[in-house]
C-alpha cells in the first residue's frame, strides 16, 4: 500500500479553476476559534467530503464559505470572488447554494411555493427537477412543514438545485433519515456533479456512505485537518479515520 497522502491540503498555489478555495481559515464565534488554519478547495464536478465527529467545525466552515460567518483570518474564495461577510446574497447571486443543517424550509408554505423561492430569476426548470426527486410530485400542494423528514430534505436539495447552481454545500444530508432514503438521496449528488459539473462540498455523518460517492475528503478533527486525500484512498485506511473521529492522532 501507498503511504498516506499529506494530512493537510498544504499547497499554497493559487487554484484559479476552483468553484471554492478556502486559505488559512481561522473562525468561530464570540471570538473564539473553532477552526484553525483549515485549507480545502472543491474544483468543478467533484464532490468533496468534510468530515469528523461532532463539533469538529464543519458547519462552521460551511457558514465561513457562505459569508454568514465573519472569518477571523484567512481568505475564501467562491466562485472567483472573495467572500464577503454577513453578505451571502452576493454568493447565491453568483451561483452557491447552500443546505443548512435545519434545512431552512418555509414550513407554513406549500411544496411548489418553496421550489419557486429557489428559483427567483426562473431559470430554473421545475420539471427536470421534480424528475430527481419524484416523491415531490404527489406533494407540491402540501405544506413544507408537514412533510416527512426525508421529503423535507428531497425539498431543501430540489431548491437549491433548480436554479443550478455551480458549487453547492449540503451539511448533514442524513441527519434524523433513515439510511435507505440517504441511500437514495446521494446518489443524485454524484449525478448532479457529473451531469452539470457542479461542484460540491459535503458535510456527511455515514462516512461510508460519503467517500462512495466523493472524488477526495477532508477530515477536521478539533478544529484542525487531520487528514486529506482521494476517497478511495481513505476507505483504505479507515482505522486512521475513525481513530480521528474518536479523537485521537490518526498517525
């Protein structure tokens, strides 16, 4: 077996065909750091796991990359442009979409009313998106908040996919779902990536589940990356992964 690639994506050349490149990121909150010194980049039609146990940072980074969270240092760069904090229109208007952890629905609206905030310039083609997710069919006159779990997390990716975004950032897909239907729901992933060469970082906690569908992963273990490389690489050596995730020096 190979030796294991460097632990930290550690090259500090520019990437100028990367969807999102992340430098040096320190952020956190009330001035307090959760992640330290992270680098991570996602190129285009390449979905790209984030990692690690509970409280690593990895909503952290993707609110950092949002623009919703003001890094303390470090740069972001999505989609060409730096980031802009507190400002995270500027990169949905560039083509970034983001699902949250709570998925961010509008519960006392219907299914249809929802698809239709996500596609607010109405470049977006309703049908194409409803043939990835056709258990929304029977379901567009229903309100959000009355949806299972696993159609309310159908709802939140069929919204940020209409409008086609170019780099997309899904956190904890699988939170409170069976694993069947996350079974069935990542795969359109892999599909969306290869068909439209959209990038993706994903935030997953079936780590198996991730690194079958994921072209390379990170790991961020207390706040800091502890491991990355390809995935296929990382399903070898998954003694040193969960020994990340159970915090622990994975050398």
């Amino acid at each position: 077996m190979t030796a294991f690639p460097a632990q930290v994506d550690s090259s500090h050349e520019l990437r100028p065909d990367a969807l999102i490149e992340v430098r040096g990121l320190t952020a956190g909150y009330d001035g307090t750091a959760v992640i330290r010194n992270v680098d991570l980049h996602v190129e285009p039609g390449e979905i790209v796991a984030l990692l690690g146990p509970n409280g690593a940072g990895k909503t952290t980074t993707l609110l950092a990359i949002s623009g919703i969270l003001s890094p303390m240092a470090g740069t972001i760069r999505v989609l060409g442009d730096r980031v802009s904090s507190h400002r995270p229109h500027l990169g949905a208007r560039r083509g970034l979409a983001h699902v949250p952890e709570d998925r961010a629905l509008f519960s006392g609206l219907s299914t249809l009313d929802n698809l239709r905030l996500g596609n607010r310039d109405r470049s977006g083609d309703l049908d194409a998106t409803l043939d990835r997710f056709p258990a929304l069919r029977g379901l567009l006159n229903r309100r959000a908040g009355l949806l299972s779990g696993g159609e309310q997390q159908m709802l939140a990716l069929a919204r940020a996919l209409i409008s086609r975004p170019r780099a997309l950032m899904v956190d904890e897909m699988s939170m409170g779902l069976a694993p069947i239907v996350v079974e069935q729901l990542l795969p359109v992933l892999r599909r969306i990536a290869d068909e439209h060469g959209t990038g993706i970082l994903l935030v997953e906690q079936h780590v198996h589940m991730a690194l079958e569908i994921a072209d390379r992963a990170y790991v961020l273990n207390h706040g800091e990356l502890a491991l990355h490389g390809r995935a296929d690489e990382l399903v070898d050596q998954l003694d040193r992964l969960e020994a990340s995730y159970l915090g622990q020096d994975p050398t």
